[in-house]
C-alpha cells in the first residue's frame, strides 16, 4: 500500500519542504560532479558556492513558519508512520541547523569542497603534509561540531550520531569488544591454515580496463533493468554512491591496474546503496524521508550484496567468462572464488577480506574518538596509523597513499562515519540469514531485491534502525556474521 | 590593470550577489548534467528541482535591500566601467524578475527541464508529434513572457532583447536584407560554377569514434593549456557550452557515423564561446558582469573560431595527420580544405556552409516571428519548415530530425536567440579583419588569444555592444563578412 501523508500540517510541511528538498538535489549534483568530472581549478569557487548554499538552506529551515509547523505535527497523536517519520528526521535536522551557526556551516561546507580535491591531489602523490592542514582544520570543526550539538559523555558521541541516530561510543566500544576476540581467533586459524597462501596469483593479474568495464556494466544490468534510466555509473578516485531521487541513483566505481575483485567488489557493494534509493517508495521522494534511513542500514544492504553477492559462487559462475576475458586468461570458478574470498592482512579497507575489514575500522575509530577526545595529534597521524595497522594486522603500508590517506571520508569532513560500515557488516548478515531462512537463494537477484524492497528499501527513513528491526522482529545480533565467517572460512582454509 | 569596485554601494551588491550567483552556479551544473548524464527518468524530478530555485533565486533577487541598493548605485554619477556594467546587468534582471510572476518563472523552468529530455527522444525517434504539445506550451509561455515584459512594436522584441540588449525585429530585418541578395548571389556564383560538386566523397567517410575525440582533445591542448584543468569536453545531443566560472568551463561536442567536419568544428565553435568565459578577468568571478557579454559578442567568437580557424588551411594542415588516422585514408590539404569550405544547400544548421548558414537562421527567424506575433501553427512547422527550406535553399529535409527538431534551443525555452547567430558571424568576420590588420596571423593562437582578451574578454559582461565597438573604434559592418566570403569563395570556386 502506498503511503498517504493526511494530517495538514504534515501536507504543508511537506509543499514547504521541497524547497530544502530542491537546494538539496542541485548541491547534491554539484557534489557528486565534484568527485567525477569537474576541472581540477573548479574546486575554489565550487566550495564558495556549496557555501553559500548551504547557509541559505539552513535559513530556509529555520523559517519560523516551518519551525512553528514541525513542532505542531510533533504534538500530533495521530501520525501515521510516514508522518511521524517526516517530523522524526525533520527534528534532527531541527537539531543540526538551530545549534550550529550559520558562518560555521558556511565555512565547514567550503573547507570540505576544497579538502576533497586537496586530498586527491595529496593521495595521487603520496604527499600527507599536504593534506595535513585541511585534516587539521576539518577535525577542529568537527570537535567545535559536537560542543554546538551538545553531547553527554564523549564529544564523539555527538558526531557518531550524525551518522547513526543514538548511536554512542560506548555501543561502538563493546560491539567491538564482542567481535574482536572471535575474529582474531578466526584470522588465526586461517593464517595457520595449511591452505592459507600469502599472495594469489589473480591478485596481480593485470586486466583491460574496457573490458572490466563492460563487465562492471553487465553487472548492472543483470542487478536492475532501469540501468541507464535511473541509475548510471561513473569513475571516481574513491566508490560512492548519491541518490538524487528515485529516478536518479548514481554509484561510482574505480579501475586499477590490477586486482580486478576490487573495482567488481566496488561495483557491487555501491549497487546494495544505490537499491536502497532506488526502491524507496516514489510517494515519499521530495519528502524528508526520500531515500536510505540510518547508515547502519545503509552499509547493511552495501555489505550484504558485496559479501553475500559479489563474493558468492553462483555470481561468480555467471561472470567467469567475462572475467577471463578482462585479465586475458583462463580461469576456473574455483580460482576466482578463492581470490574473491582470499583472507588475508592487507593495507586497504576498501579491498580488505569479510575476516580483517573490521580490524581497519577498529582503527579508524580509535584514531577518529583519540583526536576528537583529545590526545592525538595530526601530525603524529601516518605513524600511529602505521602502528596500529602492525598491532592489528601485523602488516605496515609502504605509502601514506596506502595508509592514512587511503579514504576519502575525513576530507568530504566526515568524522564518526566508520564504525557504521561494521556495524552495517554484520547487520548484512542478518539480512542474509533472514532472506535464506525466507526460502530465497543468493542469486536469485530478483526476487531478493523484491524482498529487501518488501522489508526495508520501500520505507525510506521512515523507521530508525531500531524500530525497522522491531518491525521485521529482529534484533542486531553480532553472532549471526561471526558464525557465518566461522563457518564459510572453515570450509575454504579447513581448519 | 584589474579592474576594482570601489563603491560602496557596488561592494556591498556585490557581496549579496554571491548567493544568487551560487544558485545560478549550481544550477548550472544541474542543466550541464541534464544534457550530459542524467538519467532518461531524472528529468521530471529535475525539473521539479531547478523550478523551485528559479523562483527562489527570484525572490532572493527582488529582496527589498538589494533592489534598494541597486537603485542607489543606479543613481550614483561615479561609477567606474566595471561598476557601470554590474549596475546595467543588474537592473535588466530587475526588469525580469520584477515583471515575470514566480509561479510563472517556476513552470517555465520546470517546462523547459521536461521538454530538453523530451526533445531529445523525439529528435531520436522523429517523433515531431511527441514534441509538439511541449513547444507549443514554450511558445505559449514565450509569448506571454513578451506580454509581462512588455515591447513597443512587436512581441518579438521583448523576447529579442533577452539575448541581445535592445536588439528589435526591425534592426533583425533590416540585417537580413541587407545581406539577403548578396549572399544569394554568391551562393548561385558557386552553384553555377565548375567546381561545384554536389557531394565531396570526404562527407560520407566513415571515422573512428576514438580517434576523432582524440583529436578534437589535441585541438583543445593546442588552444588551450588548462585544459583538463579549468576547461573540459564532454559528449551531447547538441553542442553547446557552459561557463560556472573561469575555473570551471565546459562544452559539448558531438559524433555521428561520417561527417568528420561537423564534429571537428563543433568543438571549434564551442571552444570560441569557451575561451570568452575563460579569459573573462579573474575579479569579475561571482560577480554580475561575470563572464561574457551579449550573445552577438558570444557567437561573434564562436563563429570567428569556427569559420576563421577551424576552416583555415594551416589548421587543416596542422591536424591533417590526425584526421588520416580517424577515417583511415590517405587525405591531402586541398581535399580537407574543400570539404571543410564546401559550399551547398544542407538540412542542418549546425553543419551549414558560411554562405548558406544565415538562410538556416532567416527561416527560424520568420518562424519564431510568425508564431509570436499570432498566424503560424505549431502543427503546421514542419510543413512550413519544409517549404521555407525549399524557398531558401531548394532543399527537403526528408525527416522531421533533420528539419524542424533539429535545433535544441526551443526545447530550453529559447525563442529569438537564433538571429545572434548571424549577426554574431557577422561580427566574427570583423573581429578577424582587425586581428588580421593588427599583424597577426590565424594560427597564432595564443596571441590571438591574447589579442581577444585584451580587446573583448576581460571585460566580462561589463560593456554592451555597442559601448565594446566604440571601445575598440568600431562599428558593426555587414561589408565586411560578405567582402570576404566573395573573395574567399571566388577563390575557392574560381568565379
């Protein structure tokens, strides 16, 4: 059943609304421009404009009127749940936009358009001194972020929430003090596995970039027919995904000169971000609640198609012969599974294996909570990354390009952002268990998709992450992902 | 020397200015990607989108402060030129915004969004049945636009002077027939002439796709060194070009199966109307005067470039290699240089000869004229498309593709751009001579570069027309251009 919004003062907060929506969508573009096409000199004046915009767009959400109208539908007692949704993510940008003041909205917004390209630049060139006062900057204002927003124990809690409603330091401190023993354990037994080899051939195996990307379009098309309608795809220097509407989804991917599984894998888990939006029901699209709800969920559908899909058998299977042709050479199903599901301590989360990805983020947070909390320092930064990356994995990148510089998140100014791809993770795998126990089998792309539309994708933000587990009688569970790693690695390392 | 805002009043426009340059920024970039990437389905939403901020930036622009402060410098007697030129751009959009209700901004944007995508299918389906209920709503909406702009003589004027300041249907006419019968006179010389062929062979080669971008990118490096850095070259249904700032410029160009010239002095033309914008004077950014001036100085330049560069004997010798590898024969100077100056009657403007291009523009002229003014039909263009060809140029389109839908520009909401396009040739031919008379010689590009800067560029949008032809001691001259086409074609024709 379609969603209505009948209350009034809901219907007038949503006319009123596609004005934000509007400023929303055309900056959106400009952002997601600002990653693929535009000239490197653009960034100055692009930062200048988002700028401006972006003040201008917490001046129109403050418009008294507006304010006066969400607190209204707040004292409804009548609100269906798309409407309580509406007022429920419309509070928290309330939140956001009434304590932050505008010149330091205005400045975050150009400090982060112009850091993108600067980091780019600093990554292309191994150069973290580059980078270093951007980061610098973009962590002073993330700290004088959470005193504006207000916190309780930790001012990483208020950033943690920007990005996963509720969620605190704490949760994420013993979400990883559950996994991180059983995973160690996991890697160990792997490592010391008869089977376990350093490095597979495939990994090095150079490909035909046009090749692989036709292949990463084919992908595409086998996943949903409206590719090329309301959904493309792009070439950036780091994946991403960005919804404009429902009719306008677009995921990036990236091509190297090796590793094909990387720019696949890439492909793939941006499709699990970009079906989120794409499935969102149309009725809520120019509405608050267009598109994914928390990033918890997000990453969940992310992580469930690259490690349930992208890493499975039958995928693999499907596009074998398109693989042998991309790198040139003969492979078997059981090669490329075997390289697609290879464990093994590496420098990049982005290409890290289902068993070491959340030792990366492990770090991630300690770094980001250790800066934020005080008591790290910026310039200290590619030595405590390189020493925690020998801690957790026993392994030390060679360059700042494979170490600190690696991701693209700290310099688009997002601080508390990672924990939300472990915690997505292992929600993924529930989703998994939940579809298989429903009777659908990976590969069967469409109905699968049907089923994550019929329970999550369709809502949009209606529900928090909480209350869309209530709804699918569910509870987050971190053992689901640590007995499906335990089991799918024991049977490929045997052990 | 740079030029500097010193008043008071000016200073503080131009601070206020730079929120309604940074929608106009963005939403550049939106109607870039429009007919770039977007996804077929994303025009609707897109539309909703760029219609809200059209009225919102109205109403930005009609804040009571700011219109007062428009007034106050109007009135000030010591502006300097820049100051001058912020002031006059300043009170046209006044004029527009005051007089268009912002219901009716909104639904012409959110119209013309719709129809650019509409269009496109049609053109590609030759569906002019599929377009017809759009134009004739652009129409409709353009007519009424003249009635709240108001005109003395004709509608048509109002809609005239968006493109050209103070251009009227009479100055247009009065044009035409001054360069009406010579130019059908040289056209019947060439016709009648020996050397005359229907068909040169090198208009049906075949080329590579990849090779030919190829080359159009080695044309842009040669003329430009930041391409790829402030400057770039992307694919579209039509050939147009786009400025968000001297940092950040774009055109199109475009391939078809043979035809090589058409692609080659696409890109040409667009670079001419590139380089106005990229060499506009760095402290004219974000603000009114930025970039370039009145359509007839813009195409002035892109024509220049097309019909004196990109039609010259050295830039066909200098390329002549590449062009080989494209279509993959053997070609000599003498050929290229025919099929590139090839004189004949042609169905599409875009790829029309410099003799019979302006009979392409007397025929939209009559029929954007014809249709405000009341008499024509939209059902009936095509008929009278076709007839008016036969008149002019004794030719048939024989699809509605390559007639009626073959221009882009109704579809954007353009009515009475298209006699900027002679006009501006017209020009163009002025501005060689005095390049020429100057001492330098086409092919010099950078310095001809310098020269367009120094005498026309820089100054952004600060002069009109007529003030920039006093500035340079010159006077808009029809001689000039037919002069040179009788010496040219005499030549190449031998009459």
């Amino acid at each position: 059943m379609t969603p209505v919004f009948k209350n009034k003062k809901i219907k007038e907060i949503i006319e009123y609304y596609k004005l934000p929506w509007a400023l929303s969508y055309v900056t959106g573009i400009a952002h997601w421009d600002l990653e693929t096409y535009m000239p490197s000199n653009g960034a100055g004046m692009r930062g200048e404009a988002l700028a401006k915009i972006s003040s201008l767009r917490q001046k129109i959400f403050l418009d008294k009127n507006f304010v006066n109208l969400i607190h209204q539908a707040e004292r409804s007692k009548t609100l269906s749940d798309v409407e309580g949704g509406v007022v429920r993510i419309l509070l928290r940008s309330l939140k956001y936009y009434e304590k932050l003041p505008p010149s330091f909205v205005e400045e975050f917004e150009k400090l982060t358009s112009t850091a993108t390209v600067v980091w780019r630049n600093a990554k292309d060139t191994n150069d973290f001194k580059l980078f270093a006062p951007y980061l610098s900057k973009i962590f002073d204002m993330n700290r004088q972020m959470a005193e504006y927003l207000s916190y309780t124990k930790s001012p990483y809690d208020a950033l943690l929430d920007q990005y996963e409603e509720g969620l605190t330091s704490k949760d994420v401190e013993s979400f990883f003090t559950e996994i991180k023993d059983p995973l160690k354990n996991i890697l160990s037994q792997i490592t010391h596995s008869k089977k376990y080899s350093k490095v597979l051939p495939l990994e090095n195996a150079k490909y035909d970039k046009e090749k692989l990307s036709e292949v990463n379009d084919k992908i595409l098309k086998l996943f949903w027919s409206g590719f090329g309608k309301n959904f493309r795809m792009d070439i950036s220097a780091h994946p991403f995904t960005t919804s404009f509407a429902n009719t306008d989804t677009r995921i990036t991917t990236w091509y190297h000169d090796r590793d094909f599984a990387r720019s696949v894998l890439a492909t793939v888990h941006e499709f699990g971000h970009a079906l989120y939006d794409l499935q969102c029901d149309p009725a809520l699209q120019m509405t608050p609640i267009q598109g994914g709800s928390s990033l918890v969920i997000h990453e969940s559908q992310s992580r469930f198609w690259e490690n349930f899909v992208g890493r499975s058998r039958n995928f693999i299977e499907y596009f074998l012969n398109d693989f042998q042709k991309a790198v040139g050479r003969k492979l078997s199903v059981e090669d490329v599974y075997a390289y697609f599901n290879k464990v093994s301590p590496s420098m990049l989360r982005v290409e890290a294996d289902e068993v070491t990805y959340h030792f990366h983020i492990m770090l991630r947070f300690e770094i980001e909570k250790g800066i934020i909390e005080g008591g790290l320092k910026i310039k200290d930064l590619p030595e405590i990354w390189n020493s925690k990356m020998k801690e957790y994995l026993g392994i030390t990148p060679k360059t700042d390009s494979d170490g600190v510089l690696q991701d693209i998140h700290w310099s688009g100014g997002s601080v508390g952002y990672f924990p939300t791809y472990s915690l997505g993770t292992f929600l993924g795998a529930q989703w998994e268990k939940e579809i298989v126990d429903y009777g659908l089998a990976i590969g069967e792309y469409g109905k699968m998709e049907k089923w994550l539309k019929d329970h999550i994708h369709k809502y949009g933000s209606t529900y928090t992450l909480q209350d869309l587990l209530t709804k699918n009688k569910m509870k987050f569970d971190p053992s689901v992902n640590l007995n499906y790693l335990r089991k799918k690695y024991a049977k490929i390392y045997g052990f």
